[in-house]
C-alpha cells in the first residue's frame, strides 16, 4: 500500500468529475465537487445525491468528512458531492473540480451524527441509523463522520483522492532525499501538543503523549529495522528539541510547520508514530506501513472516554502502546 500511495499519478483529466462510479466496468466512485447553486440542471435529475455539511476544523477533520461521505455514498448508492466553497482541501490535493452541477441544499435531508470517533453511531429525533439513507431522497450528512470503518471498503480510491498536489510532493521527496540515504528507514513522529495541553480539553479527556511513549515507540521500531531516520512533525517543535533529541537515535526535524507539506513527508514514511488528532491518523494511514498510536487516548473516565470507541477509530492492525 506504500509503494502503490507513493508511486500513484495524478487524476487523468477524463476524471475530473469521476473517481469511482457504481455499477460500471471500472468499479469507481462519482464525486463532483462545486459551488452551491439553487436548482437542479438536466444532468442531475432522477439522481440521489449525498453531501456533507461543510467542512469541520482543519485539513485532518476535512479529510475524514470527504472519506467517509464517499465511503457512505458506495455503501448506500448515492452520488456523493461537496460544495467546492466548503472545504479548503484543494489548497493541499489535486482532487477533481467542477462546476456544472446545480442542487437545492435547502430540500436535502439533514442526517446529524451524535459523536465523534463513533462508527455509524447517528441520532436525531426521526432518524436512528444509517439505514434511513436507503430511502429515495437526498441526504446531508452533519458530523465529523471519523470512522475509518466508513470507507476501509472502498480505501484505493480513497488513497487516490487524496493526491497531492505536484509542487507538495516534489518538495516532500527532496527533503528525504536531502535527509537519509537511499536505504534508511524512514519513521514519521506525529507529536500533537499546542490546544490539546490547555485546561478545557484536558478536562475533556483530550490528553497528548509525553517523551515516554515516544521513547517506547522508537525503542520499538529499532528492534525491528536498522538505519532508521525519525522525521518529527508537530506543533510545539521547540517541545521535541529537547525532549526527543536524547533519546539515542537519528532524528530529522521538519522545518515547514504547513499542513500540505508536512503530511506529504509522512505519506513518504515507511512507518510512523503517531500522538493523537487526525492530522496525525492520516499521516499513518497515508504513509501505509506499521502504525503506533498513543493507547492512552482518551483519558479513561472523562466525558469523551464515554462514548469515544477506539476499535472505530484505530484499524485493528496499528499498534497501541501508553
């Protein structure tokens, strides 16, 4: 899956409007992205359409919306769409544009999910699962929707969607390539700290990993590969400077502190560490290989302890350690 993520081309120009369309001989997925207009023009009519209401947070949540809407749409047979003004993911992935489709959001039904981290688990006064969407009409899906059990079905074309864009990518190799040789291992350090260390989300149950588990999780991957190189992104680099430095092995600090080109250089790793957050998730997923993921997320007994389910979260092969 790594060498298939790291080698995959951009979308041909014929799939501007088309990743995957059901029932077709190439098995693909429609999404079409566009403005929101009033109205439905001669293409889209006798269609069943599914969205998602615009983007929530930043590049990580935005990427588990557009996802799990398109794993939600193959799974039920909608044709999944966003507003091309709601999410701001194009700035980072070459994804398919356009402009020529025309829907009333406004006579859509709205399908609220409940909690976050929690697969199919969606509740509002008339609707109590996904089973509603089986019904003829045209649904809005409200939630963070960060379950990778939305989309693990339809993973490849997920991975293709989220190609980044040219520049991203070339800049991302010749970091590595200006970094390690061409036999080293290259592990990605996810370290999530900044908001998550303040008193609100703390009390949430929203705790971020010390040098300890960074330390086990190196420790780990060095007794299974040699000539490893760590890459460290994170939020709070002047944290891991003096935390992770000591800590016996080769790291590599990335200097960019961008979204699009530090998730680039994890998608490049062999293997990665990971904090918590979902900017961190989809640089595991991305990069493909092994995956260690701080196990003492969420904190036990705290408000998000309480419905938050890890096994909807973490794939059943990543590896959790505290």
């Amino acid at each position: 899956m790594a060498d298939a993520h790291k080698e995959r081309s951009v979308l041909h120009q014929n799939k501007v409007t088309t990743m995957k369309e059901k029932n077709s001989s190439s098995g693909s997925i429609h999404v079409a992205f566009f403005s929101r207009n009033k109205g439905m023009d001669e293409h889209s009519k006798g269609e069943t359409w599914l969205t998602v209401y615009p983007g929530r947070g930043r590049l990580g949540n935005q990427m588990f919306q557009i996802a799990s809407l398109i794993g939600i749409a193959d799974k039920f047979g909608y044709r999944p769409f966003i507003s091309s003004t709601s999410f701001d993911i194009d700035s980072v992935f070459d994804v398919p544009q356009s402009s020529n489709l025309n829907v009333d959001l406004t006579k859509f039904i709205k399908y609220q999910e409940t909690d976050a981290g929690v697969f199919a688990e969606c509740d509002i006064t008339r609707y109590t699962d996904m089973s509603v969407l089986k019904l003829n009409s045209n649904w809005t899906l409200d939630g963070y929707l960060q379950s990778f059990k939305h989309f693990v079905h339809v993973q490849n074309d997920i991975n293709d969607l989220f190609t980044f864009k040219s520049n991203i990518l070339d800049e991302a190799r010749q970091f590595i390539h200006n970094s390690t040789t061409q036999y080293t291992v290259k592990i990605g350090i996810h370290v999530r700290r900044g908001d998550f260390l303040s008193e609100y989300h703390r009390n949430l149950g929203r705790v971020t990993p010390e040098a300890d588990y960074y330390q086990k999780a190196m420790d780990l991957y060095s007794t299974k590969y040699r000539n490893i190189t760590f890459f460290v992104f994170s939020n709070d680099i002047a944290w891991c400077k003096g935390h992770l430095l000591d800590l016996g092995h080769e790291v590599i600090f990335s200097t960019y502190n961008h979204p699009g080109y530090d998730l680039a250089i994890m998608s490049l790793c062999d293997h990665m560490i990971i904090s918590v957050g979902t900017f961190g998730w989809w640089g595991g997923w991305l990069a493909g290989g092994s995956v260690v993921y701080f196990n003492g997320y969420p904190k036990p007994g705290s408000e998000i302890s309480k419905y938050f389910i890890k096994e909807d979260f973490y794939p059943s092969h990543w590896i959790g350690i505290t």
